[in-house]
C-alpha cells in the first residue's frame, strides 16, 4: 500500500489529531504541556494524549523536559517530509 495514503489515513483519523496539527502549525514555534493543548484544542487530556502519541511515534511531534514540564514541540523537518510525501501520492491520483 501506497506511504503516502497510510499517513493521510493515519493523520486524519481523528478530529482530535487534525485539531492538534492545525494548532502546530498555526504556530509552529509552540511549545506547551499535555493539559496546555488539551485546553487549546478544548479536549480530555486522555484524548489529546493518545492523539499526541500517535503523532510522536510518526515522528511529527517530539518530547521534551523544560523547567520539569513534559512538552510537546513540532518537528518541523519531519512535518515537512510526511506533507511532501501526502502532496506526491495526492498528485499521483490526479495522473489517473
């Protein structure tokens, strides 16, 4: 199966995750705890922490410890990669 349409499927396989993505990339420099984008995208902290896992283990937000917080940040390189690799299998099916 195409990469491409596997991480389309998998980004876009929650509102929650798309809410998550559109606050990143709203402001890419975004650094904040769990509860401070659960708050954000108005969410269960569950939830959002699912979500924000799924999006660390395709590498899309990383971890961190700053002053003894856990917090999330956008790996903006990474981001970059699986949205050129969306926008080529999304090219690929206008060839057909």
């Amino acid at each position: 199966m195409d990469t491409g349409r596997l991480l389309l499927q998998r980004i876009l396989s929650s509102q929650a995750k798309a809410e998550i993505l559109f606050l990143f990339h709203r402001s890419p420099d975004l650094i904040d705890t769990l509860e401070g984008i659960a708050e954000k995208i108005g969410r269960d902290t569950n939830e959002t922490l699912k979500e924000i896992e799924d999006l660390e283990n395709l590498g899309i937000l990383n971890r961190l410890r700053r002053d003894n917080a856990r917090v999330f940040i956008l790996d903006r390189y990474r981001d970059r990669e699986i949205l050129s690799t969306i926008a080529r299998y999304i090219r690929n099916l206008q060839d057909y």
